[in-house]
C-alpha cells in the first residue's frame, strides 16, 4: 500500500485543494496532517485570535475528513520533525505542501526538501493553493516581480486563474497513525469577543451569500464604514478555508461591477504576494527607503493603540479592531497613515499592532499595505496624508461608524460627531472623550518637512 502525506499550511480545505487533491490521487492511503509547530511561537505570529480562529479551522476540517471516512492527524513538534515522524512511522512515498511566501514558509520548504530528501521521500510542493495565481507567474520584462499594481493587475487577468478542483469523496487514512487532541477554541486568553468564527464551512456559508447578494453593491458600498459592506472574507482566505481560485470563479461566473471590484481585490492579494515573494525582506525592512527619522512617542503610540487619540474615526477604527480583530479597510488605511504621518511613528510598530490582533493577520497583506499607507511601499502617491475628520465626513457622513464604536459620543448627531472639540463649555463637558492628541495642520507641516515635500 503506497502512502502520501498532504502537510496543511495555509490550505484549511477540502475544495480545490490542489495539495490534497495530488496526495489523494497520488498515493492509496493519505495522512491529512496538521503540525502544530512550536517554532510559530518563537515567530510572534501565534496570536490568540489567530489561534482560536484556527482552532475552529481544524474542527471543520476534521470533520469534512470524517465525512470522507477519514481524519485530520494532529502533531505539535517542529514541522519538519512531525512530517518526518509521519513519513518514518507509515513509510509515506511523498508529501505534498502548498507554496508559501513568508519567511516562515520559505525556511519550511527548505528545511522538508533537505530533512525528505535524506529519508528518501519526495517533497511535491504546489503553487496557487494560497493565491489564485502564483507570485511568479506573470513578470514584467527583466524584473522578478510587479512593483506597481495596475500593470500586474492586467497581466494577472490575461494569464488567466487555474481551474477548480471538486473535493476527494473519499479520504483513507492509513491505520492506527497516532494524532495529538485538536486545538480548543475555548480558553484561549486574549480572544476578541465578536471574533469570526473559523472554517470551510463558515467560510464557504459566507462566500454563497455574499456572491447572491451584497456583492452587486460593492462597488457603491465598499468604503461605507457604517455600512460593512464588504465580503469579511479574508480570515477564510488567509487561513485557507477559501480557495481564492474558486472565489474568482465563481465571482465572475455571477458577473457584474460587484464582481469585477471584488475580483479585483482579489488580485491586490495577489498582488502582495508576488511582492513578497520577490523581496522578502520586505516583511520587516522598507521596500523603498525614504530616509525616514521616526518618531517615538510612547503616549501617542498607546492612544492609538487604545482608541483614545480624541480623533473619533481613528478610535472607532482602532476600537472595532481590538473588539473583532478584524477592521474595514477604509479604517486600516486611515489608522495607519494616522500612526505614520499624522504621528510620524514607524509603521513597523503599527504592523505589529495589527499582527497581534488581527484575524486575518498575514506577512505579505499586512507589511505590504503598511508599507504601502507609509509610502515605503508600492504606493505611487506616497506622501499622501489621509485627514480622519475629511475621512469621517466622507465615509461615514451620518457618524454611525463612530456612534456604534465610541459610545461616549453616542449623544451626538450626524457629522458633529467627527468634531467633538468643536463643542464648548457645557456641551463639551457632557461627553467623557479626550482631546486631540495632536493638531493636524502642525503634524501635517512637520511631516511634510521630513519628507521634504513641504
Ligand atoms: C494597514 C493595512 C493592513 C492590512 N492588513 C491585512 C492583513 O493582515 N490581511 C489581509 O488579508 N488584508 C489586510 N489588509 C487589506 C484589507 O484591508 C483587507 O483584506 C480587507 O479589509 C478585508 O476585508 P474583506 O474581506 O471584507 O475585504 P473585501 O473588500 O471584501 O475584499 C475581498 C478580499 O480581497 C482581498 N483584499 C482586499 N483589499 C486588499 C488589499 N488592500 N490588499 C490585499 N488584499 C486585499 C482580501 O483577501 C479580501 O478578503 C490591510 C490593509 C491595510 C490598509
């Protein structure tokens, strides 16, 4: 009997799992297996909302697995020694990986190929399992990677997304392979109260609805803060439970506007991950150096944090973070160049805010739209400074958003509620909010020196 092992990664499904599909094909028997490794601890991105989030992933997928009449094997060990383990106590022939960007990622596929290699097994390692295409597939003439969105964005529609695989009907395990308890999502400490739940299954329930549906209005609705508009679908996706193959598909095979700008997202995810691919230091270094002297102002630094810089939008924003761990985009964007050219504090820190709470927390989307907002990116506008009250007013112009998220400003109505330092004497002592922690003409003029633009 020949026996493949399929390694889960960022690949948490059963549909259009290229990884799976080929280790079922490949082999009689196949060990669905899951490492929890000890080494993620050591790269801080075992965060208690990614680990809850993943708790309920592996739930799903043990019992997708058992529905097939098979399981998910669970190991916590090093990667590398949990695969081999696998591989020596079942004689496993192959195992089969999806291709990973992150430094984590690259330094796994390394360490397998050498450890496999040496017991005599043979690593198949699989590209567009977590992007729709792979980083690499499209180049621009004489570079290794697109540094600029619109020029990939066409290419990447011309080159044209994989097809879809079904799900295997069966899965058999070989017997007796030993697997440690499945995660609880229940006891981690730290978990935000209105997280997401995780899974193929929640993910694939989300994925239906929003193609019948609120996608047509997403042209319309995708910066309506208030609104919460967009799909919420990129936990799913960066866990995995969601093929972004299969997003694209089945998105464009609804057609419309909707559509096309949610397909369109899709390839900024993409888009990313070709970046990272290509220049991985770019996860912690600055794609593009502008000689910035960061300010370090620890005060400022934990009002942005708490949601407490007297600027209602950047607080609601700040506020829905640490309450779902998760923010609307328009949000991100507008906290984030707030930290780092309204405060003029080093987007790293800000990333790693994000990275700690986040559930959909990923190297190449999160650094690489930090760095974008920060102008140490890919942004071909990168001095550009985002006002939060210009924003509010805009995209949230009834202050629902900042309403639902700052309940001390719940007595105030429509706009106002972007201004609270308008208001004076006894009309401002009635609410319990802070004053601004920075004026934003002063902190514009000094950011504008620094990069000298001003
Ligand atoms: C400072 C900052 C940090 C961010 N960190 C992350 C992160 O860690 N993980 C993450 O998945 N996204 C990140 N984003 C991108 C974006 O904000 C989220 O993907 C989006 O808000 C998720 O909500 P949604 O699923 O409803 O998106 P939708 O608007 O419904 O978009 C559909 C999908 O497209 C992808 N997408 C959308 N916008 C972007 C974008 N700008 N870059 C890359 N992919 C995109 C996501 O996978 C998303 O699920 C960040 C953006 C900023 C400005």
């Amino acid at each position: 009997m020949t026996v493949s092992v399929a390694l889960f990664t960022s690949d948490l499904r059963l549909h259009d799992n290229p990884v799976l599909h080929a280790a079922v094909r490949g082999a009689d028997a196949v060990v669905p297996l899951f490492v929890r490794d000890d080494g993620i601890h050591r790269t801080g991105f075992d965060a208690p909302n990614r680990r809850a989030f993943l708790a309920g992933c592996l739930a799903d997928l043990d019992a997708g697995l058992r529905r097939r009449g098979g399981r998910l094997v669970v190991r916590e060990a090093d990667v590398v020694a949990g695969v081999c383990a696998v591989v020596a106590e079942t004689g496993a022939e192959s195992v089969h990986v999806a291709a990973g960007v992150s430094g984590y990622a690259v330094r796994r596929e390394e360490r397998l190929r050498a450890a496999l290699a040496e017991a005599g097994c043979t690593l198949h390692v699989h590209d567009a399992v977590v992007t729709a295409l792979a980083p690499g597939r499209v180049v621009p003439a004489g570079r290794d990677h697109f540094a600029v969105f619109t020029p990939y964005f066409r290419r990447w529609e011309a080159a044209g997304v994989r097809g879809t695989l079904a799900a295997p009907r069966t899965v058999r395990v070989p017997d007796g392979v030993e697997s440690a308890p499945l995660p609880e999502r229940t006891g981690t400490a730290g978990v935000s109260p209105g997280l997401a739940e995780g899974g193929e299954t929640a993910g694939r329930t989300l994925l239906t609805s929003w193609l019948h549906g609120p996608m047509d209005g997403y042209v319309t609705g995708h910066d309506d803060l208030a609104g919460d508009a967009t799909s919420r679908l990129s936990p799913y996706l960066h866990f995995g439970c969601l093929s972004a193959a299969e997003a694209v598909h089945r998105a464009r095979k609804k057609g419309g506007a909707g559509a096309d700008a949610f397909v369109r997202q899709l390839a900024w995810r993409d888009f990313h991950h070709q970046v990272l691919a290509a220049r991985p230091d770019a996860s912690w270094a600055d794609y593009r150096p502008r000689g910035d002297r960061w300010r370090s102002d620890a005060g400022e630094i934990e009002a942005w944090r708490a949601g407490l810089t007297g600027y209602p939008l950047v607080d609601a924003a700040m506020r829905q973070l640490t309450h779902e761990g998760w923010m609307h985009n328009r949000g991100r964007m507008l906290v984030a160049s707030f930290l780092t050219k309204t405060l003029y504090v080093d987007w790293r820190v800000g990333a790693r805010h994000f990275l700690d709470l986040l559930v959909d927390g990923d190297m190449a989307n999160n650094q690489l739209n930090w760095q974008w907002v920060a102008g140490t990116g890919t942004d071909t506008r990168p001095n550009r400074v985002l006002n939060p009250v210009i924003q509010g007013k805009r995209f949230d112009p009834h202050g629902a958003y900042v309403r639902r998220w700052v309940p001390e400003l719940a007595g105030l109505d429509g706009a106002a509620v972007h201004e609270p330092w308008k208001l004076t004497g006894r009309a401002r002592a009635r609410f319990d909010y802070p004053e601004p922690v920075v004026d934003l003409g002063e902190a514009r003029a000094r950011f504008e020196r620094a990069r000298g633009t001003g």
